[in-house]
C-alpha cells in the first residue's frame, strides 16, 4: 500500500530537532537524485512506500520543493539494490515480457543520450563563445523544463531566471531571438453565466469558449498571450515558452517581432529532437548545476530562490537556543 506523497505536508525530523538548524544539512529531490542514483519520479515513489520521508519543505512561486535528511538518505542508499529489484520484479509480474523489453529500451536511451550529449557539448567549442554559451545552456534548460512539466514545478523558477538572462546578455547575432505570440483574453464569467453553464452541465472553461460570456463578464486581455524564445545556431535549435504576465516584466520597452502562432517547446541538438525518455537521463542535480554556472557566469544569482524552510505549524523555523 502506498502512502500518498504530499510535498506539503510540514514535518521535522525525529527527536525535534530545530528546522533552521537541519536545513543547512538537508538535502533537495536534486541531491536524492545524485546519491541514490534514482529518478525524481523514483525519490517520490521512496517517499510514497515509507523508505524516505520529508522533513521540511521550501516554498517558490511555482511550487514546492521537498528537502530529506542526508542521515536517511545515506541509509537508504544501502538499501536501493534490493528496492529497484522489488520494483522490476514487481513490474515483471505485472507486464510480463513487457517489462523487460521497457527496461532494454530505458538501457538503450540512457547510453544513446550520454554519447549524443558529448558530441553535442563537444560541438559547441567550435562555435562563438558566446553561441556556445548560449546553446549550452538552452540544452540543460531544456531538460529542466521536461522535469518542471514532470511534476518538480518549482524549477520553473530557475526557468525564469535563466530566460531573462538570456533576454538581457544574448541578441539574434549570438542565435536567439525573442517573439511576441498574442493570445486570446481570459474571461471571468459573471454569477448568472456561471449558474447556465451548471444549467446546461459545461465547465466554465467549456461555457466561456463556446459562448465568449455576457457584458457582465470580466475580461483579462491578451491574458493568454506568450513569448517565444527560439534559440538556433547551424544544425542546434531549442524553442521556450514564457507566458506575457511573467516575461513582459524583463522584456518591457523592447521591440520585438510578433507571430500569431507558437511553435512546440523542445529541443533539437543536430536537428534531431530529444524523446521524453532521453530527457531523463540527464541527471537533475547536473541540470540544475549548469543552469546556476550559466546565471553565474552572468554576474547573476546562481541559487533557487526560496522562502525559509516550513515547520509542521506553517511558520518559518527559528532557532530554539
């Protein structure tokens, strides 16, 4: 039976300890990763079956991030052989010769993505410093957004960081350029559409679009609107998405080009797209180190920013001496 992961649900370690105190040892879903090797869907699925906890939590715009202690971690890590043979075990009862071939194909993905991203890293040393930099740091930011949209939704916060310092130190000479996408306006609908649309058993989304609302109805406008940022030199090309509320903040007094259609967010080192399973075999921790390089590397913050870490109460720990 498994537990039910809940990053916001307040603990301490065992004993009481003092949070501000542990907080300098603890560790993030990142570090879980590195030493145990695992995926973060996998530090998830340890919290979820009892293996490790969560004792505290840090709150970003975007989410919330899980810390653990290094104590338990270090004491699962003895333990991680015998979990993942459970697991496979357990799949293979389930899927039978399904599992096995899904297991191959994980093998084959994570060798092929190592090899493709040497020769991509190495393919950049004979291009501009600054193109270089620039597609580097679009490879990385691109696996931090599949793991963003995967479910760590606080990395969306480095995201940001990262998209504006691009906008500010890099122009369409280094590969990148920067377009306006207008999008449609969001609409509050009034007590009375809202009582139709439970009427007629539509979601408001649903009612809203087919109906465009009433005059009583409020209008966000353009509240749907993006910028795209598309990052292309020779062969290597990479497309990310901020939405206008956001990136409209740093990119006020530009002019930029519009386009009336977005393309997909993704990436394409030699033209060649990178799967949902390549994604994963960049390690987090190494994602999130090059991200923060490159920030630095800006003359920028190079930390996740985040509020204190949470006690069971929901108030910032403070040092009980």
């Amino acid at each position: 039976m498994f537990r039910t992961f809940q990053p916001v649900e307040y603990t301490t370690e065992a004993g009481g300890s003092n949070m501000q105190e542990f907080a300098g040892n603890a560790l993030t879903t990142a570090d879980v990763c590195r030493k145990l090797n695992v995926t973060p869907r996998e530090v998830h699925r340890l919290v979820a079956e009892g293996y490790l906890d969560v004792v505290a939590i840090s709150r970003f715009k975007h989410g919330v991030m899980p810390l653990f202690s290094e104590d338990q971690v270090v004491r699962v890590r003895k333990k991680i052989p015998s979990i993942l043979r459970g697991w496979d075990r357990e799949k293979g009862a389930r899927w039978g010769k399904d599992a096995a071939r899904e297991r191959l194909r994980n093998w084959c993905a994570l060798h092929r993505t190592r090899a493709r991203k040497e020769r991509f890293l190495q393919a950049l040393a004979d291009l501009p410093e600054k193109s270089g930099r620039l597609l580097r740091a679009a490879y990385y930011l691109y696996h931090l957004n599949h793991y963003a949209k995967a479910g760590e939704s606080y990395l969306y916060d480095l995201k940001e960081q990262v998209l504006k310092a691009m906008s500010v130190s890099f122009t369409a000479a280094d590969g990148l350029q920067i377009y306006f996408i207008p999008g449609r306006d969001r609409i509050r609908l009034c007590p009375d559409c809202r009582r139709r649309a439970r009427k007629e058993k539509r979601t408001y989304l649903e009612f809203a679009e087919m109906t465009g609302g009433c005059a009583h109805c409020q209008r966000d406008e353009g509240y749907f609107s993006l910028y795209e940022f598309q990052i292309a030199y020779d062969d290597h090309h990479f497309c990310f998405h901020s939405p206008a509320q956001v990136a409209g903040k740093w990119l006020k007094g530009k002019k930029l080009p519009t386009r009336e259609s977005s393309e997909r967010e993704g990436g394409y080192p030699f033209g060649r797209p990178i799967s949902a399973g390549e994604a994963v075999a960049v390690n987090l921790a190494e994602v999130i180190e090059e991200l923060e390089s490159f920030l630095a590397s800006q003359g920028l913050a190079a930390k996740l920013i985040s509020d204190p870490p949470i006690s069971r109460t929901g108030q910032p720990a403070v040092s009980r001496r």
